[in-house]
C-alpha cells in the first residue's frame, strides 16, 4: 500500500512540475497572430493545419495557449535546450528565443551565425541574409539545415517515462528479493510481467530460449504501453507517432533476431534446401529482403500508422465543436464533439494495448524464427 501511494505521490509530484516548474508565458510573432485572428483556431483550414502541428515533434513543450484582452497569443508551458551542429560548430541556445514562432520570421543570432525555425526544422541562415526568403513553394532560398541535436517534446517523453518505468521495477525487484508476493503498486505490474512472459515470449521463442529475450520484450511492451497512455493525457505526447522513434524500436528487434540467429536459420534463408538450385537465389533474395526490410517495417509503420491516425481522429472530433459550431450551434456543437471525443478516447485506451501487444508479439515471432533450431534437409 505505501508503494501505491508514494507512486501516485510521483506522479503527482511530476505531473505538477510539468505544469508548473520553470513555467513561462511567451509572446507569438504580433504580425503573424494579427493575420490569424490573434491566434485563434477557427476555419477549417486552420484547424487542419493546427491537428497536423500537434501530431509533430516540438522544440518546446507548451501545455495551453490562450489569447488575452490585447490580441496578444499567450503560450504556457517551458522552453526545451536547442543543440545544432553548424558550420561554425556547435551552437546551444533555449527554444523560447523562437518565441513560438514557426514561419521563419523570429531570427535568432548566436555565435555570430543567424537562426530560423520553419515548419519544426531549424535553418542557418546564409552569411549576408538578415531575414529568410521563399521561394513559390515556400522553401527557404537563403538557409539551410543544421544537424539538429535538441531536447524536444518527444525526447522529454521517452525520458520521463524512462525513468517512471526504472522508478516502478526497480521497487518491484527490490520487493522479489525480500518476499514472494509484492505489495503495492507492484501488484499491478506482476500479472502483466507473467502474461508477456507466459503468454508471448514462452510460446513464440520457445522452453529452451525465451528467458535470454524476456527482458527485451518487457521492456518494449510497457514501453509502447506507458508512451502510448501519456499520449492521451494533456500532455500531448505523440512519441509512438514519431517515425523516428518507432523506427528505433523496429530496428532493435531487427538487430536482436539477426545476431541471435542460428546457424540453420541463415542457411535457410541464403541457400534454402529442399527446392531446385536455380530458384535458391531468387528465394535467398526475397528471404533476405524480407528479414532486413520488410519485417522491420511492418514494425514501425503498424505502430507509427495507428497511433497517428487515433490522435488525428481525436483532434478531429474536439474540432467539431469549431467547424459545426455555425449549423449545430455553440451547445450542439460542443455536446456532439464531447460525447464523440470521449468514445473514442475509451477505444484509444484499448488501442494503446493492443499496439503494444502486437508490437511484442511479433518481435517474440521474429525472434523464435531465428533460435529456432533447424532440422537439415538433405
């Protein structure tokens, strides 16, 4: 019980440093709020582009925005460390100098160079340029891109629930080497640490080898899990819809289940026994192919694709409220966009699971394919 409650006590404690600590309130570009209205999302187009800006990655982590008396678009949240690699070499600075300002027409000196932020990328400015310049498709003219190294949102993400995650097992073990049954919170975690075992990686990997990989895909089941639950908080973490981020975790299961592989599982693949000589290399081709490119991509884009598209369709339902607000009226609107928002929510939470476990579950399949043991044909 005391585990329980100091874990909530964590949350609590770190759920409100997030809204509170280091907090401050950052003026948009004042040309730029004035031609959208003060910064408010009103039309269809601007509710389009504002879902797509908050299914991206972040150089800061704002909470809520709002617009005051003034016109003036407030930000709260805090500001991320910036890190570029440039032309003159490294180069920090804090993203609030941005000041929320996504169009290039915030720029920020450091070091003698000359910054701008464009659709969530960073560009250097060219040594005679003072502002940046379009051309007909909006690409900058007079700037390029730098090696970006930045904390942003989704990096803030993976660590807090890095840690939460250290923070949950390790009291868990702690508890294992004292008493048989744990207590607490860690009885939460227990049944689900046997399911992944008994249900997942026992099965697929098999007796003789799953315990070697049964870390491995705890970890990335509670990983995908927690990431995808905090996705729907109003936090606002996209992580598992970060391309990058799936990627990574595709390509661990990818190195795992080709280091890991048998001797008979590689002979299998490049000089398949038991059919005509001719066909082998075409079958070791499409064998390959499918170990290096497709499996590993059936990965990540299963994870990045759904995970994406239920925090699009969330956005879209909370926007009904905007764009049927002329024929549905303010009332309608809203109580349509509430009720719409909250089922999909509830589906959201079992879709989070669901990705998680489908996720393990085919690293476990891959995995046993590769330890499996063999038999030679002859």
């Amino acid at each position: 019980m005391k585990i329980a409650q100091k874990s909530i006590k964590f949350l609590f404690i770190a759920t409100i440093a997030l809204f509170t600590s280091t907090g401050f309130a950052a003026v948009s570009d004042k040309k730029h709020d004035e031609q959208n209205d003060g910064g408010r999302v009103n039309t269809k187009e601007e509710v389009e582009a504002y879902i797509l800006h908050h299914i991206k990655d972040s150089h800061d982590f704002s909470l809520f925005s709002y617009t005051n008396d003034a016109g003036e678009r407030k930000h709260i949240g805090f500001p991320l460390p910036i890190i570029l690699w440039t032309s003159e070499g490294l180069v920090t600075f804090m993203s609030s100098e941005f000041h929320h300002n996504d169009d290039g027409h915030v720029i920020v000196e450091k070091g003698g160079l000359k910054f701008a932020k464009i659709h969530s990328k960073i560009y250097e400015l060219d040594k005679d340029a003072s502002s940046v310049t379009f051309d007909e498709t909006h690409h900058a003219t007079n700037a390029h891109k730098v090696l970006d190294f930045s904390i942003t949102k989704s990096v803030v993400g993976v660590l807090l629930i890095g840690f939460l995650l250290l923070f949950w097992f390790s009291r868990l073990a702690r508890q294992y080497k004292t008493q048989k049954i744990p207590t607490g919170f860690a009885r939460v975690l227990e049944p689900l640490v046997i399911y992944v075992r008994d249900e997942i990686a026992r099965p697929n990997i098999g007796e003789k080898h799953y315990r070697r990989f049964t870390g491995y895909l705890l970890t990335v089941f509670f990983f995908i899990w927690v990431l995808n639950l905090s996705g729907l908080t109003p936090l606002g973490f996209n992580v598992t819809g970060q391309l990058a981020v799936t990627a990574c975790l595709a390509i661990f299961t990818l190195i795992i289940y080709s280091v890991s592989g048998t001797k008979g599982y590689w002979m299998h693949m490049i000089w398949m026994p038991g059919v005509p000589v001719l066909i082998r290399p075409v079958l070791a081709i499409i064998e390959l192919a499918g170990a290096f490119l497709i499996k590993p991509f059936s990965l990540l884009i299963r994870l990045y694709a759904n995970i994406t598209a239920g925090h699009i369709v969330v956005m879209s339902l909370i926007a009904i409220m905007f764009t049927l607000k002329s024929s549905l009226g303010v009332a309608g609107a809203t109580g349509l966009s509430v009720v719409l928002s909250f089922l999909i929510i509830l589906i959201e939470v079992l879709v989070a699971f669901l990705q998680a476990y489908i996720f393990t579950l085919l690293s476990a399949l891959f995995i046993g394919m590769a330890v499996e043991d063999h038999a030679e044909h002859h």
